[in-house]
C-alpha cells in the first residue's frame, strides 16, 4: 500500500504521540475541508486497517469537553496551586453521559516500523482520559506545531528509557513535549486535591514546567 503524506501524519500521531484518536478527531483534523469529512476519514483509516497499519474498534466515553487552553499552566518558582479548588474545577467539567463513539490506535507493527508505540486499545477506565488526551495533542497541534512536533507520549518515554536500561518508575506524565521548553503534559479527568498533588510533587521535585488540562 502507498502511503499519503496524510496516511503517515496520523501513524506518527497513533505510534509516537497518542494512544487513540476518535474518527471524528481524525476528520477535523485531516480532512478539515472536506464536506464529508467523517466518511472520508472512516474509509481512509478502513483501508489502513486492511493494510495491518491501524485498528478500528468502538469505545464507550464521556463526549468530547472542549480543551482549548490548559487548566493550569505551572513552572518552578511559582506559587503551590490550590489542589482543593482546582479539583473542583475538573470535577465539575462531566455533565454527560458516555456515548459509543469509534477510533482507532495503531497496530503493534505500525509501532515497530515508526520507533514508536502500537497494539493495544484502551481499557474501559482509560477510554475517556485517553479521547481527551488525545484532543490536547491536536489543541497543541494546530495551535503550537513546534511544540507539538515534540511531543512525547507516556509510552515512547517509558519505551525510551527501557531501550537505555533504565527504570521508568510507576509516576510519568501522560506527555512530555521536549522543546523548546521541556514541560510534562497531564489530562486530569475527576482528580481529586491528593493525586493533584503528587502530580506536581513529582513534577516540581524534577523541576518540571507542567499544563494540566
């Protein structure tokens, strides 16, 4: 199979920067022009299926919540945040209930020949976090390319540190863009004040700037 300039952003984007994107992510992303966007990109990523790039599979989330700036941006030498009111403001973002929607995550193979990540979909807790984490990415994308060229998923971090013979430890932000300034990227979902606060504990401790969107 011939692979697009297309076909290859969205393997990079599945292998090297997110675990899964929506077909609707797909569309707007990459076939933002067209009319029919969604059908387009559901027959594009259906032929990619068939070559043994990518997996097609429904999920069960929250509907998209618009992320269209962080939450809370943070670097070292400022002021602790408030984890309790911070909290609150995540929580309070999910008024719907989850809906099957479909997407796609690259195949084991498509990894392998990207030196990134592939081969497995997200478990049911994950399917949520991992839609909107992946919205993030795209945010970053449009709206920051160079930043985004940098980003890192939690898994080509941990596989990078596995190929170097070191441990990752159980605490890696979900993404780390790498320049121009290295800062760790977190979708907080319903986090209550405590894991907040590990979150930046372990981010300040290594003085690392943080987004938690």
């Amino acid at each position: 199979m011939q692979l697009t300039e297309r076909d290859i952003e969205i393997i990079d984007a599945l292998t090297l920067r997110v675990r899964m994107l929506t077909i609707e992510q797909v569309a707007r992303t990459w076939w933002e022009e067209a009319k029919t966007s969604t059908a387009l990109a559901a027959r594009r990523l259906k032929q990619l299926e068939e070559a043994g790039k990518v997996h097609l599979f429904s999920l069960l989330a929250h509907p998209e919540i618009p992320l269209l700036h962080p939450v809370l941006a943070w670097q070292p030498r400022d002021p602790e945040p408030d984890f309790h009111g911070l909290a609150y403001c995540l929580k309070i973002r999910w008024t719907e209930n989850v809906i099957t929607q479909q997407a796609v995550v690259a195949t084991a193979e498509a990894g392998r020949e990207n030196g990134g990540w592939g081969g497995r979909m997200p478990r049911a807790t994950e399917q949520t976090h991992d839609l909107h984490l992946a919205a993030v990415y795209l945010t970053k994308r449009r709206e920051n390319p160079e930043a985004a060229s940098f980003w890192e998923s939690e898994e080509l971090v941990r596989l990078k540190l596995k190929l170097k013979g070191k441990l990752a430890g159980d605490r890696l932000p979900d993404a780390i863009i790498s320049r121009p300034k290295r800062t760790a990227i977190e979708f907080a979902g319903r986090y209550v004040p405590a894991k907040l606060q590990a979150f930046h504990d372990y981010c300040s401790g290594t003085g690392l700037r943080y987004e938690l969107w």
